[in-house]
C-alpha cells in the first residue's frame, strides 16, 4: 500500500494519478485502469450513451466528459476517505482484496450511465444488464471464475445506487452516488445552454464555477464549491443534498458552498 502523501491533495481530484502515491494499495487498479479507458466497447458507449440524453432530450452532459470526471472524483473520495480511515465494505463482504475497492470504484464510476442509450428515464435500471455483459466480457482478464461473479456483483450494485431510488449497501456504491452529484460545474451544461436550454438544472450549473475535493478537519473529506450566483443552490441543495443522504457517507463528508459575488448575496453560503 502506498503512503497517503501530499500528492493526494495537489489538483484537488480532478485527475487521478496513476504515479502519485495514494492512500490505498493502487496497483491493481494501476493494471486495470489503462485496458478499461482504451476499451473500444466501453468508449462507444461512452460516445453513443449522450445521444438520448443531450441531443434529444437536452439535457445535461452525461457522455465522456461526465463519466471522465465522476470517475476522477470518485476516486479521489475514495482516497480521501481511506486516508480518513473510513471502512469499505463491499469487496471484503465478498471475500475479495482490499485492492480490488478501488477497481470496483472506477469500474463503476465508468459505466453507470450506459443505460442511457436505451432511455434517459429509469436509465439505472437498463444500465444493470448492459453492464453485466460489458463486465462479463472485460473481468476475466483479470480475475478467475469466482472473483468475476463477486466483482461483477458489486460494481452493479453501486451502478444502481447511483440512482436515488436504491439505498446503498456498501461504502464503494456510496461513494459512486456521491461523486456523480460531484459534476456540477458550468461545463456540463454548457451544451443545452448554448442551444437556449434554460431549465433549472442547466441555469444552476452555469451558477457552480468550481469543485474541489480536500482532507477535513472534522470529517474526512471537505466539498468546497465556489457559485456565481444564488441558482447554484439547486445543485447543492437539491441534487447533492440528495445523493448524499443515505449514501452511508453523511458522517464523512463535509460540504461547503459559498457564494463568490459581491453583488449577489442572496445566498452567501450553504453548509451540508
């Protein structure tokens, strides 16, 4: 395992380092990880998934760009929560290595929004067996008969409790529910917006400039989120606040939204 160093603090998790040291045992997902993002299957859908939910439905981002960075995020909450020395449940219920969370983690965090190209609404649910048959094709690579089924297990339980309907029964799914909330920022919307979307999620995520991901004094992890306006709120309050309850990380997470214009102090600061 790797010492947990500065290092896991430097870009604030917005890219996972593979040569950075970390504050779990990160060789695993160091094998796995370039064969998943190279994966022609996988970056079809990643490609082909955007279509139902952005162009015919214009919505938010929730193609390459979307997945990139959930599956940064989540990484880095996960690195932060270990460092934190928070428990993770799921592989060692299975019986599976420590190494093998953060696989499950990034896995996950992948290929949670595959559903999309089937529909945008109820997507949790089609994703469940578009992924089993992605992850029966991809696991034995790496794993033998029995890991496979126990990984694939848990990577589509946290896929479907990214969907708030479904509580999460294993800290790695909280953490894939918490760090898909985690991409807020104006990019993600900046498609709708530019073709004249103006519903609430698009205006409130043009109203988060910035997230940062950081170890906390009282909890874990702090959620610094910088908004230029007061819709910002939406995101915080209604879309965050709700992945994260029963994510299992409410005791581990602090999240701290303060609003950084002058001239707009409707809201100067919301604290979760």
């Amino acid at each position: 395992m790797a010492e947990a160093t500065d290092d896991v603090t430097d870009n604030g998790g917005r890219k996972y380092d593979p040569e950075a040291s970390h504050s779990f045992p990160d060789e695993k997902l160091n094998e796995i990880l370039p064969t998943l993002l190279d994966d022609p299957e996988v970056n079809t859908y990643l490609k082909a998934q955007n279509v139902n939910a952005v162009t015919r439905k214009g919505y938010n981002d929730h193609g390459e760009k979307h997945i990139e960075i959930v599956r940064n995020r989540a990484l880095r909450l996960y690195d932060l929560l270990k460092a934190g020395g928070v428990e993770f449940n799921g592989a060692s219920e299975q019986g599976l290595n420590e190494e093998d969370e953060a696989v499950i983690v990034a896995l996950a965090a992948t290929i949670h929004d595959i559903g999309h190209v089937v529909h945008r609404d109820d997507h949790a649910y089609y994703s469940i067996p578009l992924a089993a048959d992605l992850l029966d094709r991809f696991l034995p690579r790496f794993y033998d008969t029995s890991e496979v089924v126990r990984m694939k297990a848990e990577v589509l339980h946290a896929i479907l409790c990214h969907h708030t309907e479904e509580d999460p029964l294993t800290t790695e799914a909280g953490v894939i529910r918490v760090a898909d909330a985690l991409d807020m920022e104006r990019g993600r919307s900046r498609i709708p917006y530019e073709k004249g979307g103006r519903g609430i999620n698009t205006l409130s995520s043009q109203a988060i400039d910035n997230v940062t991901l950081e170890p906390g004094d009282s909890k874990a992890v702090l959620v610094e989120i910088e908004m230029v306006n007061a819709a910002g709120v939406y995101q915080v309050d209604n879309l965050l606040k709700a992945k994260l309850h029963k994510s299992g990380l409410e005791d581990h997470v602090r999240i701290v939204a303060v609003n950084t214009k002058a001239d707009d102090q409707l809201v100067e600061r919301i604290e979760l």
